[in-house]
C-alpha cells in the first residue's frame, strides 16, 4: 500500500504522495473522476490478473495488514518486491492515490493508481533508490465490518537514516469479510509547510518533547 516526494526524493504510500509526482497514469481532480462504464468495467476485470492466496497470518487483523503493506514496500536499491504478496492484501478493484499541489498551482488534484498502475511504477522506482517506510503513529476507527485507519508515516533511505526524509499520513479503508482483512482503498498526503500533521496524528512521547 501511496506528489512532493517523488518529485525529487520519492517516497509509498510508498510515501504514498512523491510516488505520484511521476507516476505515467493520467491526474484529475477527485471531484472531475468520471465513473467507468459497465463495458469498461468488464474489459478491466478481464484483464486485471487473479488476486494471488494471501498468507493468513497477513490478513488476520488490521495489524497485520497494514505491517504487510509496509514491509513489502521497503528495502536497498535493486531489490525485488514481492508483488503477488502485496496484490493479496488489496481488494480486486481497490485504489491507491495521492493528494498533491496542482501544477498550475490552482488548488489540490488527487492522483489515481490501480493496484497493477502502483505496482509498475513502483518497479521502476525501485531500481534507481533505496527506500524504507515505517508507521510511527496510528488513529483508527470502526465500525462493523469496515475501518479507517490514519496511519502516520515516516520514509527514509536507509532505516538508518537518523531523520526521515519525508513523513505524512497513509489513508487506509479496509474490510472484513468475515474470513479475513482486505485493503478497500490508500489515499494518502505528504507533509508540508501548509498542511503540518497534527498532534493528535503524532507519536505522544513526540509530541510532548515539542
């Protein structure tokens, strides 16, 4: 599981945000999203690859999941994600995107991935730098079978690294059908000066140092 930091640093969601910066798929507001029709509908469940067997101890709590997601995305230069375990967290039609500055400097835009249009730029990311992300912070609700987690990020080169070079908050929906945990949706935003992450999304111990 997604902007300023791939513009010139990258980052998941990846951070999730810098990944769209670059990303080849086409940007528009959320707000001027328009539906697909059912015959586009079909044409992409034909061709979406099957959702691979996840392992259960992935999918068995919110947990879990989310520590799945990261973990997938993380590591050295070069080095090869797992893909099919990362495609087994995600639900079939699920979306990853980013919130970012327009170009033109007119307000914010969303970018928009399919879980595939993630997994491919992520690939040629990930042969040009080293990245590694971690939550520090999380807020979570639910209700029922459906959560909402804000999950506060920090991103780095190297876990290393004394300071992260990137940091913002991961926006997950998830689902339990009842067998297991799925991710519905990844909608997340980077730090920056007009958009600082509030107290309440920061670790305590951070907080109460500040």
């Amino acid at each position: 599981m997604l902007v300023s930091r791939l513009a010139g640093v990258f980052v998941l969601s990846l951070s999730f945000a810098m990944i769209a910066a670059n990303a080849h798929e086409q940007t528009q507001p959320m707000a001027q999203a328009q539906p697909q029709t059912q015959s586009q509908t079909s044409q992409t469940a034909a061709s979406r690859p099957a959702t691979p067997r996840a392992n259960p101890a992935d999918v068995a709590s919110p947990d879990a999941l989310l520590a799945a997601n990261y973990a997938i995305l993380s590591g050295p230069l070069g080095q090869k994600r797992d893909w099919n375990r990362f495609r087994s967290l995600y639900m079939p039609d699920a979306r990853l995107g980013s919130v970012r500055h327009a170009k033109d400097g007119a307000g914010l835009t969303t970018h928009s991935f399919t879980v595939e249009g993630f997994i491919a730029f992520c690939n040629d990311y990930f042969e040009k730098g080293s990245f590694y992300e971690k939550e520090i912070s999380r807020h979570a609700d639910r209700y029922g079978n459906i959560m909402q987690i804000f999950s506060t990020y920090e991103s780095r080169r190297d876990p290393k690294d004394p300071k992260p070079f990137d940091r913002g908050i991961n926006g997950f929906q998830l689902f339990f059908d009842g067998h297991r945990w799925w991710i519905v949706s990844a909608l997340w935003q980077a730090e920056s000066p007009d958009a600082p992450i509030p107290e309440k999304f920061l670790p305590k111990a951070r907080v109460a140092r500040s």
